[in-house]
C-alpha cells in the first residue's frame, strides 16, 4: 500500500516544514501504511522532522495506542512531570491540561532532562471549534537564528532547572514523581543525577529538586545541531504578570515553583530569552486539527505548542524511543 496525496506544511516566516499524507479513502488502514512504508516515514522523519496522517481509520484512543507501538515499540511513561495529564491506558496520555485561554509555548518534550522520548505521537479525537493548534517549530532552524553568542553561553553554562514543591501550588512532588514515597523520589533522582532536599526550615516547601542539563544536542542520526532545552518555558518570565505577582504575594520573591538559570546559577538575560522565543516564532508551523489527524514528531528535531482554543478539545499523546 503506497503512501499518496503528499503535501507540505509550511513554516510561515521561516525554513521549516513538515509533510502531509492524506488518504485516498476514508477506510484506509493506517496501522498498515506505516508497516509497509515503514522506511520511508522514517527517512521522511529526520527530514522534515514531522509528518501528519490526515483521513485515515483511526477512530479510537486504542486504535492510536497500536499505532504508536508500532511504530515505537517502547513507550515512556510520563514521570517527572513538568505539566499537568491523565492516563488513559497503556501509556497513552492526555495533552497538557492547561486552561483553553493560555498558549503553551515551544519546547521539546522532556528537554528539561537528561533523558526524553525519542519520537512522540499526537492523536485529535476532538478537534475544537476554534484554535487549538500543536504549532510545531523546527530545532535546527531555531538553533542557525539564535545569536551565537548566546548559543555559546548556553552551551558553555547549560541550564539549571529549580522546582520548589509547594502544597496546593503547581504540580505536587506526588503527581510529578508518581509516587507517595520519600524513599522512591530519592532513588530517582540519585539515577537521574537531580539534586534534592527536603526543607525543615521552609513550611510551605516540601521538596526542592535542581538538575543542570544540556542546552543544545546534536541528533545522534543526522549530526545537526539542535536547540533542545525549556529554559524560556521555566523561567519566571514566561508567566503571566498577574500570575508572577499572586504568585510572589502568596510565597516570596525566592519561592516560585520552577525556574531556570544558567548552569552555575547566575540569572539569565531576559533579552536572551526573548530572542529565543523570537527564533521559534519565525519558525513557527500550523494547521488546523481534524478530526482522527495524528501527528508523529521526532522530538530532537521539532519542538511543539499549543494554541489557545475554543469548544471541546481532545488531542492524547504517546512519547517513544
């Protein structure tokens, strides 16, 4: 079974762009185009980075959780949360429950760790009546368009990852560890070289974790170079305004409950960040979600979003080597 109908999705001011297979009927078994194409959707995928099925069969969450293990046959689980999900079975997640009016911005799955899915699968059981968009940008691009001075301080630096655990604010060391047990959250992080402490001194902070990671990674396939870190996305100045200002009325200056720094822990330049978020809005990819789309990303190469929406939305996730 050929792939047909291709098509190209481009980047609206930038160089990127992914590819669009629609089917020839709306009966076409999905599952089985990837079998029998499997060497191409790979090679296609490192080279635009990301592809989306349009029209297939795929008319179920456990339709699309064959689908992703076929096509990744090891699946993560989503531990050491940074967002808010739920598990739907298997490892088939919800996309990041964030209010309908907020816009989630660029990143790579996991970039704010030493280890991330490789791959990661997208599926609209319910497309919304407006917005909604999984904008994607490519990593390559955005890596060429930032200033190489402050490539180089990054890569020189890295990023250091605060996360201050506060009961009833943000994600629970619970939810994000999956765990209830003290004991478990200090295995993981000792394998997973995260610093922990679990203040005395600090009521309302329970437990406070740093770890420094990478900045940029060159693919392990096609040895490009690649922006792959969420400094912009846990730095304090990608919350809203009224929210920092509630946020610091009810804590203090010194207890927000994630934010990054360079590597050594001084400040990052807010002009910095806001040329890094300029590069991936130049990059920025969009399409409208229909219904049964599904979108595989490889995740070193393509970051993604989400946009704003209205009406019921339902996009669930799996993430792969």
């Amino acid at each position: 079974m050929q792939l047909e109908n291709l098509s190209f999705i481009k980047a609206m001011d930038g160089l990127g762009e992914m590819c669009c297979y629609e089917a020839t009927a709306n009966n076409t078994d999905l599952l089985k185009v990837i079998k029998e194409n499997n060497d191409e959707i790979e090679s296609q995928l490192l080279k635009f980075g990301g592809i989306v099925f349009r029209g297939f069969a795929i008319r179920s969450v456990s339709e699309f959780n064959k689908l992703a293990n076929a096509m990744s046959p090891h699946l993560f689980d989503y531990v050491n949360r940074s967002t808010p999900r739920h598990k739907l079975g298997g490892k088939i997640y919800t996309a990041t429950e964030y209010p309908a009016d907020r816009r989630i911005p660029f990143h790579n799955e996991n970039a704010y760790t030493l280890s991330w899915p490789n791959k990661i699968f997208f599926y609209s059981a319910i497309a919304a009546d407006s917005g909604g968009e999984t904008a994607t940008a490519d990593s390559r691009y955005v890596f060429k368009k930032i200033d190489q001075e402050i490539v180089n301080k990054f890569n020189d630096k890295k990023v250091l990852y605060v996360r201050k655990f506060v009961s009833g604010i943000d994600l629970s060391w619970q939810e994000t560890f999956q765990t209830n047990s003290r004991e478990e959250v200090e295995r993981y992080c000792q394998e997973n070289s995260i610093m922990y402490e679990w203040p005395d001194n600090q009521e309302s902070v329970e437990l406070i974790t740093k770890q420094v990671c990478q900045a940029t990674i060159k693919h392990p396939v096609t040895n490009e170079d690649v922006w792959f870190n969420q400094a912009h996305l846990f730095h304090i100045s990608s919350l809203e305004e009224s929210d920092r200002r509630v946020l610091k009325e009810a804590l203090g200056e010194n207890t927000f409950p994630r934010n990054a720094y360079y590597g050594d822990g001084s400040e990052i330049a807010l002009e910095d960040l806001e040329k890094i978020i300029a590069a991936y809005e130049t990059e920025k990819i969009e399409f409208q979600w229909q219904k049964s789309d599904v979108m595989v990303l490889d995740n070193r190469l393509m970051a993604h979003s989400r946009n704003p929406f209205a009406g019921e939305r339902k996009v669930v996730v799996a993430m792969g080597e």
